[in-house]
C-alpha cells in the first residue's frame, strides 16, 4: 500500500460517522499509545489515526473505506503483544478492538462467541453464571489480556479451544470460519487456523468461538517436612 496522506482530516469525519464521534481519532498522545509496546522499539511511529468500532459490520465498513484510501490498517488489543507487533515503522489506522467485547453463551451445546476486544476477565465473569469455563487456556499476559490477542499471538500451549472467527480481510470483506453449530473444528478444511497466530496480518479478528465446559472443582494444598527419607521419597513420587 502507499502511504496515507498528509489530508487525514476528512477520511477522520468519514470513519466517525460509521463509530461515532467520540470513537475515531488523531490526537497525538492516543496515536503515540497505540503503538506502544511492552517492549519499546525506537524506530516505531504513531498512528495516523485509532479507530474503535463496536461490531464485525462497523469494522468491515471502517476497513473498507481505509482500503479505498490506501491507508493501512493494524488491529490492537490489550497492548500487550510481546513481539512489538504495535511498533509499526510506516503510519497506519489503528483499529482498537476493545469496544468489541460482547459474548453470547451456549451453555446446552458448550461453546461461546466471544468478541475480540473481550478481556479473560470478561469471559470469566459470563461463564460463571453457567459454571462454565474455556478449554482454551488463556495466555500468560494475564486477566486483562483479550480474547483476540491470544487469537492473533498463540502463546502459550496452542489454540485448539477456538472453533471459529470472523475476520475482516483487508478489503473490508468478513469471512466466518468453523461449523455452523460450532461443534467441530476439524471436520474438513481447517480453515480457521489459517487466521491463528497471524499477530493480526491476515486480518482483524472480531469474534471467536471457543469450546466451554463445565468447571470442575478444584482442591489445592501444600506439605512440608523436616526430612524425607528416600524410600518416603519414591512413595511421594508414586
């Protein structure tokens, strides 16, 4: 893509007539932030703009129009990618995903649809009036990572809890991926895991489906002793 031009201001208006005003963006010290990582890197520059849609179809409509523009576009979540995935070294959109946090559970077929911006926390929170829980583990950014995060970085033990994603291709166009009743992933072409553990360069993730089930209790406990002998050793072991 070439580089955007310098005449931001009217593609801004444009993109907060799809958001809304208060959610589409050019201050200077928001773009700085949106490019920032846990780990800083100086050749990094700021957004040209940070745009936060609220649905797939806001996105879509976002990212179309910066594609008739020639504006490149980069998904941001919680921030904390680890591979510097933010310190983009050409100015680009930045479309922050955390107003994208709605989840719907089935708690009868097992599974949840989960938007991109939604925190662990989040999910937690919505499963716990059903005594639910993800089979996806969670990654080691902690609670206030998002679900599209782990989507697009895959750290730390695969991500064979997600059944499905809508995805927004950088034309604007949306692609869903997974069974219709979200019970299989392999059954056929996987293509779900094309968009996996991409850091967001195949497209801007805006919902995933992942398996729940029911959570099991948990018992936890501690020992010590002042000396163990071998043979305890090997029971202890056993």
């Amino acid at each position: 893509m070439a580089e955007p031009t310098q005449a931001i201001g009217p593609l801004l208006k444009q993109i907060q007539a799809i958001v809304g005003l208060d959610y589409a963006t050019d201050d200077p010290n928001k773009c700085d932030l949106a490019t920032s990582d846990v780990f800083e890197r100086s050749e990094r520059v700021p957004a040209v703009m940070v745009v936060s849609p609220r649905t797939t179809s806001e996105t879509s409509a976002v990212v179309r129009l910066l594609c008739e523009k020639r504006v490149p576009a980069m998904a941001r979540g919680a921030g904390l990618s680890y591979t510097g995935s933010f310190a983009i070294e050409r100015p680009a959109a930045v479309v922050d995903t955390l107003r994208m946090n709605e989840i719907e559970v089935n708690a009868t077929d097992r599974y949840a649809t989960v938007g991109a911006g939604a925190s662990w926390a989040d999910v937690a929170a919505a499963l716990k009036p059903f005594a639910m829980t993800p089979t996806q583990i969670s990654h080691i950014s902690g609670a206030f990572a998002t679900v599209g995060g782990l989507a697009s970085q895959g750290i730390p033990a695969g991500l064979d809890g997600m059944l499905g994603l809508a995805v927004v291709l950088a034309d604007g166009s949306i692609v869903r991926t997974g069974a219709p009743t979200h019970f299989y992933r392999y059954a056929g072409p996987d293509v779900t895991s094309l968009f996996l553990g991409d850091c967001g360069a195949f497209g801007i993730k805006t919902e995933v489906v992942f398996r729940i089930a029911p959570e099991l209790p948990v018992t936890f406990a501690s020992f010590g002793f002042d000396d163990v002998s071998p043979g305890e050793l090997d029971q202890l072991h056993g």
